[in-house]
C-alpha cells in the first residue's frame, strides 16, 4: 500500500512537474502501464514507472534516415545507465538505498540490441515503441524503485517528489548535454542492418555473418538467453571467413562502408563439422539473432538474416495431428494417426521433420539447415543444393571459438 497522500504526490509530479531540460509526457501516461507507484511486495520500497519527453529533437540534428532513430536512442538509454552510479539523481533507477536493490538492476542492465520485432528482453529498458524519438523531443518511460518513505507522512510525500523531480532533471540532463558523434554512430549501424536486411533476398541470400565478428555470448541474471546476451569477456575469437568458402563483398546501404563476410545462399545446404567445443552452436546462434538490430560493439552488427526464417531442432515433443508426409511414408509404434495427422511422442528426427514441413507451408525464406554427418541432400524442389564445408575454427583456451 502506498502511503498516505503517496499517490496524490506522484499525481501532482505528474500533472505538475516540469524542467529545464524535460517535462512529463501527458499524452503517453497510461495509468498502471506507464505511470504508476506501488509498494513492493516486500514492503521496502516504492516502485514507480511514468513517461517523460525531453527537449531535444535528434532527427534534425543528425539529418538522416527517421529509420534508425532507434539507434541514437539506444545509444542515450545506455548513457543514462552507465551513468546511474556516478549521478546522483539517478539513483532510483536501480533502487539505490533499498535492501536487496539487486532486484530493481534490470533497469540499468546493458542491452546491446537495439530492435527486434520479437519480444525479447521485455523486462530491460531499451529503445522500443515508448522508448523513442521524434520532432518533440526524446520520449522515454523512466522505472525505478524509492525507498519506502519513514516519518510524517508530510515529509514523505515530499520527498517522493522531489526524489521523482530530480530523477527526471537528472535524465533530461544526460540527455540533452549526450555527445553526437556516439549517437549519429549508432544511428548509422541500425540503418545498416535494416536495409541491408531488406536487400538480403535480392543478393540471393538467407544471412551474412561479416568477417570480425564476436558471435560468443555472456550470459547475466538479466539476461540468460543468446540473443539478447551481451558479447562474451575475455577470449572472443572473431569470425573470419575462409577463403575457399568464397566471402562475399557487400557495401553497407548507410554508412558506404565494404565488408567481407560469410553470405549464406538461398537453396543450399550449409554443413558445419568439427569436435566438441569448436564453435559450431555458438555459430548457429548468430545466424538466428541476425533478425535483430545490434548496437556497435555487441560484436553481432554485422550479423543480418533475413526476418521469417525458421529453426528446426532435434528434440522430442508430443505431437498434436502434426503433418509429416514429406518425409514419412509410415509411423512407428507408438505413435499414431497417419503421416498426415500424427499423434504422439515425436522422435528428434520426427521433430525436425515437422518443423521443416510446417516451414515450407508457411512460405519462410529458403534457409540453411546444420548438419553434422550425411550424404549431400537436395532441395524440397528437387533441385541439387550446393555443399560447402566450414571446417576448421580458430579455437580458444576456453574452448569458444567462431
């Protein structure tokens, strides 16, 4: 429960409050999605969310293409952040003050991508849809934690509005004094991977992993999954593509810069081998996190492919009616139905076949499949796919390697 007269300050900060550098964002307040205060469940503090519009209208300053606006966004929310600690105002951002403040940290977590269509990392705070910027000013919905107030209720009503006010000046400052070379950089990058994107399927290709790239990840209590997992510490071999797989050479649509790298084709076949701890999974990995935009440094930017391409994976699930005609003229025992409708605990390569079918019918772009050991396979069409090798991997002491 917040405290008495809590709610009535945060409504007065946000019906009220304005700055030197910012003010509140009325027309994006969503009461209990972008604006509210709460008491944790522990009882220790106050977590707050509201909107907040500063002055400062990039698209003119850099001038170029409103698409990658979401870079330079990226890049300011990463600002504030790396500064969190050595501003002061900033310190609710991740509860400072507050036992256990460990929890609230997901605020201030690095985030290295900068878009994807799919909802990843919806717990961290990055550029998206209410983290954005236009003509008015950067727009950005500002959580955090305060600790939960002690005293005469006067006092901390007061409090919550001064610690909110100064949070917010403390944002727009960053904001507005934010260098643009840092941001214009960003910018550029995820023009980069957006038209380069679109362009993918006209060059005949499903992804492009660009030579120097850091493909190997690590993983953080905020962020335990590949693709949204920051670049790995210490030895991070980068990718370099052998000569005798034919690197392609393409030009970046934004920054006019000529990169070298690995062009997966449509319609081949795309085996990788080598020994346990080679790279192989950490290679695979890149490719499907190539469908989002990743900030300079991540080491993935030059890493595209194409939005719509599947993944089929050996496991065992139960299968619901599955659709497996392509592949299967007969089922085993133990499951049932028919090829057309099978019913039961799928097989990996039951899996595999599954998802590969129901890729095909859903019309995704022509991709790669890994392979490990096999004869040179042909495509759905009928067509010979083209075979190449990727056999030999620079190899780390910790067994990482691209």
């Amino acid at each position: 429960m917040v405290p008495e007269g809590g709610e009535a300050a945060f409504r007065s900060f946000l019906s009220s409050w304005s700055g030197d550098s910012a003010a509140i964002d009325t027309p994006n307040i969503l009461p209990g999605t972008t604006s509210f205060i709460v008491r944790s469940f522990d009882g220790v503090a106050l977590q707050f969310s509201f909107p907040l519009l500063v002055r400062r209208d990039l698209l003119s300053e850099i001038g170029l293409d409103p698409a990658g606006s979401d870079g330079a966004v990226c890049a300011l929310i990463e600002q504030i952040k790396a500064g969190s600690y050595k501003i002061p105002g900033l310190g609710p951002l991740y509860g400072k003050g507050i036992p256990g403040s460990l929890r609230y940290h997901d605020t201030i977590e690095p985030y290295t991508i900068i878009h994807s269509d799919d909802a990843i990392g919806s717990h961290l705070w990055k550029a998206d849809g209410r983290n954005f910027c236009d003509r008015a000013g950067v727009h950005l919905i500002v959580r955090g934690a305060l600790p939960y107030p002690s005293g005469s209720s006067d006092g901390g009503n007061r409090r919550i509005f001064l610690q909110l006010a100064d949070l917010a000046e403390a944002v727009g400052v960053v904001v507005q004094k934010a260098p643009l070379p840092p941001l214009r950089t960003t910018w550029l990058a995820s023009l980069d991977q957006k038209l380069l994107r679109k362009d993918l399927r006209q060059r005949g290709l499903v992804s492009f992993v660009g030579d120097g790239s850091h493909l190997a990840r690590t993983f953080s209590r905020n962020r335990p999954f590949f693709r949204v997992a920051g670049p790995k510490e210490g030895v991070n071999i980068p990718f370099c593509c052998p000569t005798e797989l034919d690197p392609t050479e393409l030009e970046l649509p934004a920054s006019n810069r000529t990169v070298t790298g690995l062009g997966i084709r449509k319609r081949e076949v795309f085996a990788i081998a080598g020994s346990n701890a080679q790279g192989k999974t950490t290679f695979l990995e890149g490719i499907p996190a190539g469908i989002d935009d990743h900030a300079p440094h991540d080491g993935r930017e030059l890493v595209v492919t194409a939005r719509g391409t599947c993944v089929a994976e050996s496991t065992n699930i139960g299968l619901a009616g599955a659709d497996i005609s392509m592949f299967f003229h007969a089922l085993p025992p133990g499951v049932s139905g028919t090829v057309k409708g099978a019913f039961g605990m799928g097989s990996g390569s039951m899996t595999m076949a599954r998802q590969v079918q129901t890729a095909i019918t859903r019309h995704a772009p022509p991709c790669s499949s890994s392979m490990r050991t096999g004869q040179p396979p042909t495509c759905s069409s009928g067509a010979a796919c083209r075979k190449r090798r990727l056999q030999h991997y620079p190899r780390s002491s910790s067994g990482n390697a691209i």
